[in-house]
C-alpha cells in the first residue's frame, strides 16, 4: 500500500457527515432500482413471452445478488473496523481478499449455473414455450456474472474508506448505459442485428463492466488498498472466515425475505388480481419512497465501523441517535404527502379502479410505519458493523415471520385487506423497537469510551 488510510469518518460534526455520505448512496440505489425497471420496460415490448422469461430469471439473479451484497456487507464491516483501528496491514489483507472471495463465488455459480439452467428453471415452473428466452438470457448473464459481483464488494470497501460518492456515481452512470443500450441490442440499430431477451443480457453485462472497472481502477490504482503480493492461504483463509461470518447470515436474510413476501402474495391473492396488482405498484413506490433511510442505513455501517474500531463510542451513540430521529421525522413528512396524494399516485400506474384503490388504501395505511422502517434497518446496519450478524438477521427473520406473517393471517381474517396491510405497519413498529434496543445495548451506552472496543 503506498499510503496510510485514515479515518475520516471518525472526525468532523456527525449530522453533516451522515449527510454528505447518504446523498450519494441515494443516487447509486436510485441508479440500480431505475436498471431493472428499464431491463423490464423494454423486454416487455417483445411479447408476453420474453416477459414472462425475464420474470423466471429474477429469483435466481436475486439469490446471486443476495450472495454478493451478504459478502460486500461482510467486506463493509470489517474492513471499517480495521480503518478505524488504524491496522494498515489488514485494510490490504481484507480489501484483496473479499475480492478473492468474490471470484470464487462466481465460478462456482458460473459452473453450477451453465450446467443447471434447464432443469433448474423447470422446477421454477417454466414452460418449454419461455425456455429458449431463459437460456438465451442466462447463458449472458452467467458469462458475465463477474461483472456484477465483484463490483458489489468492491464497491464496500470503498465505502469502508468513507467514499459513498464514487460507488453512486458509477451504478448512476451504468444505468444511463444500459438504458441506452438496451433499445439498441434488444429491437436492434443500424448494422447492430435485434437480439431480445439477449441484447437486454448483454446491455446488463456490458454496462456492469462499468462498474467493475471502475471499481478495480480504484481499489487498486488510486487508493491502493487491493495487491496481490505476499498472498498466503492461510491469511487468505482467515479473512474470508471473518468476512464470511457477517456475510452469510446477511445473504440468507436476503435470501428469505422474498419467501416471505411470496406468502403475503399468496394471502392477497384471495381477493382477486386486481389486488395482487395494486400490491405489486404499491411496493414498487414503496422501493422510492424508501431510498433516503435505506442509504443511510447503508452508511451507518461503515461510520459505525471506524468509530467502534477507534474507540469513539459516543460518535457511535450520537450517530444512531441522529440517524434514527431524521429517519422518523422525513418520513413523517413523507407519509403526509403520501396520504393527501395517493389517489393522483395510484392513477398514474393504473385506471382500474380496484386497482386503485388497493393502491390508495397501501399508501395511506402503511407509510406511517416507513420512519419505524428506517430505525430498524439503521439498528440491523449498527449489529452488522459490531460484527453481531446474527442477531441482526434474527430481528429481520422474525419481522417478516414471526410478526408480519401471523398478524397478516389473523388481520385478513378480522379486518379483510386492511388487516394485512395493518400487519406490515404493527410489524415494522415491534421489529424497530426491538432492533433498537439490541442496537444501543451493543455500544455500551453505559460504559466508558476507552472500554469501547471490549466484546
């Protein structure tokens, strides 16, 4: 490495800091959520059937993605702590290693993915008629699979150094690729030949490729922190042990949550489609409306992190505290703009009026529960970055299973669709005040600074 790495997140007036690191992040989610809704927008120009096949992929892209964020999430926390502890030789050993990891990874999906395709996609449930558009998809994607990995790990470390802006500005820039691409690949232009569900693979592939450049350009180049030199198994080893114990549970957090929404769907389904659909619009405005306390959330483990590793534990304090108000206050004021607007909302996603009013009913019921949303997910970040993952994925399992899950059943029940959507709101308000607690015992709000570091 030819320079010391310093932390930077563990000086300077918290508020602005949190500030001047979640705004960028915004823009990265805001990037990679606009990327699948273009990939969709587009293919769905091809016909019911090319749909459909994009829609079959999306579980086994999930469970990838999830796999490479629960290793990121791993790299994020460690790789902070050890920022924060000023270790030199370990910001190296962890930075090179999660990418390692990373590689790893992909060729074991690479392998297992080429050779699965056809029968795993027909236990999905895939007919013969979409299964020629789910190879020629999958046979890109998996080919170009690094391309998507090893930018989510490396895109960690650089927000482990403090560096949100340059991770948001590449997935912003990628995704104005891939919109511009895939119009060009899928129907075709000039001497380009029109490709389908191909074409929308190889604009994903090829505007990822963005990203893991970038990404190896400043891991290795410009902050020095990845080199392959003095490489030993051992140490090797030692790192993925410690990456792989945060990671794992967080990727089968994010493996199971989907589980739970398909059972939630299962439930909604019994009172028509028009419900299912105005479900599905709803939680597609929810993943904007979102944005803002899922990026500090995001934040929150790398200031976390270097202040724990430093001994600033009431850095950490000040940090969840501010965090957790400006999360219950914007969101707040997000759900009373919500409830004036969700009828103008809702017809501009649909003019079924049963549809709309599923959609109304969402926005005006279950927002009030979004600021309790972000507590929670800053509290499961704040577990996460003191390196307490599996309490962290306990509190978001049982959100979903132990709380939204059985109060939906007996809510539908007793209050029809509002019971349901009743039970996502009371879920968020049991699940936050409990991660909250767990959260603030971690940082031993009663002891002394210099103990701060003691587990």
């Amino acid at each position: 490495m030819n320079r010391k790495i310093e932390a930077k997140l563990t000086n300077g007036e918290i508020k602005r800091l949190l500030f001047k690191l979640t705004l960028p992040m915004m823009f990265g989610m805001f990037g990679l959520i606009a990327f699948n809704l273009v990939d969709t927008y587009f293919v769905s120009r091809l016909g019911t059937d090319e749909l459909a096949a994009l829609t079959f992929t999306f579980p086994v892209v999930l469970v990838i993605n999830s796999i490479a964020l629960g290793i990121g999430t791993g790299t994020l926390s460690v790789l902070s702590r050890a920022i924060g502890k000023g270790e030199q030789s370990e910001i190296v050993r962890y930075a090179t290693d999660s990418l390692s990891l990373g590689v790893l990874v992909t060729g074991i999906f690479v392998v297992a993915g080429f050779a699965t395709i056809e029968p795993l996609f027909a236990l999905l449930g895939a007919s013969g008629q979409v299964m020629p558009y789910i190879k020629d998809y999958m046979s890109i994607w998996y080919a170009g699979v690094v391309f998507v990995v090893i930018p989510m790990v490396g895109n960690n470390s650089m927000r482990a150094l403090g560096d949100t802006k340059t991770p948001g500005i590449v997935m912003m820039i990628a995704a104005i690729v891939n919109t511009a691409l895939d119009p060009i690949f899928i129907f075709g232009w000039g001497i380009v030949p029109g490709m389908g569900v191909s074409g929308a693979a190889l604009a994903t592939v090829l505007s990822r490729m963005t990203t893991f450049s970038v990404a190896i350009y400043v891991l290795v180049w410009r902050d020095g922190i990845v080199t392959f030199r003095n490489i030993t198994l051992r140490r090797t080893f030692a790192s993925w042990k410690k990456i792989l114990f945060i990671g794992i549970p967080n990727a089968l957090t994010r493996i199971v949550q989907p589980l739970g929404i398909g059972i939630i769907t299962g439930i909604l389904s019994t009172y028509g489609i028009e419900t299912v659909a105005g479900f599905g619009v709803a939680a597609k405005i929810e993943r904007f409306i979102l944005i803002p306390v899922m990026a500090l959330s995001v934040v929150m483990t790398p200031f976390v992190g270097q202040n724990y590793g430093a001994g600033r534990c009431d850095r950490v304090r000040k940090g969840m505290s501010a965090s957790c108000r400006f999360s219950m206050a914007l969101m707040l004021a997000m759900y009373a703009v919500l409830a004036l607007s969700a009828k103008n909302v809702a017809f501009l996603f649909s003019d079924d009026q049963n549809v709309v009013s599923v959609i109304v009913l969402y926005l005006r019921l279950v927002p009030l529960g979004y600021g309790a949303y972000g507590v929670l997910m800053i509290s499961v970040s704040v577990m996460n970055a003191l390196r307490k993952p599996f309490k962290a994925a306990a509190v978001m399992i049982a959100q979903m299973f132990l709380i939204y899950i059985p109060l939906a059943l007996a809510g539908s029940r007793m209050f029809g669709l509002t019971g349901v959507f009743g039970a996502l709101l009371f879920s968020y308000m049991i699940s936050a005040a409990a991660a909250r607690h767990l959260a603030k015992g971690l940082t031993g709000e009663n002891a002394k600074v210099d103990n701060c570091e003691k587990e």
